[in-house]
C-alpha cells in the first residue's frame, strides 16, 4: 500500500504512525480485532479488477478510517498495477 499526503501537517512522526495504521484498519477483516469488534473491512482487497469489488474495498475503508482515525481523512484510493493500492489522505 502506498500512501500519499495530500499537505505537510504531519511529522514523519506522525505519518509513519498513520500509515500503520492505515494497514491495521486496511487488512484486518470485520469482526476478528478482540474488544473492538466493528473495526475493520468486510470485503478483502479485490483479486480482480472489478470496478464493483474495488468500489466496495474503497467505501469500507473510507468508512472505517473515518471512524477509527479523526486525525485524517481518506480522500482517494486508487488501485495501481498488481492490485496495488494507493491512498491519498489529507488532515481530519
């Protein structure tokens, strides 16, 4: 996953912070995080490049980076070569 910041208001302190982050709410599927239940993502990364599949790996991760992180907002994925993702976040 590659992430792009949209503006400079985070340390890279704070960025790399986000970024694993980003990778925990990301790849962690709906329902297996212990004592927080409602993080994470119902649909995997896509296998395909179904415009569908995608679309709905990118709303589910839009909505649970805007629930579990009030530091940043998910402006834009983008899914590259390979299935790579690319995430443009800008400040909350």
């Amino acid at each position: 996953m590659n992430i792009d910041f949209k503006n400079n208001a985070f340390t890279e302190s704070e960025k790399n912070g986000i970024a694993s982050e980003l990778n925990i709410i990301s790849t962690t599927k709906r329902g297996t995080m212990p004592y927080m239940r409602d993080m994470g993502i119902e649909n995997n990364l896509p296998e395909d490049n179904s415009p569908l599949s995608q679309n709905q790996y990118a709303s589910d991760v839009i909505e649970q980076v805007h629930e579990w992180d009030e530091r940043i907002a998910v402006s834009e994925i983008l899914f590259e070569n390979e299935n790579e993702v690319r995430m443009v976040i800008e400040h909350g």
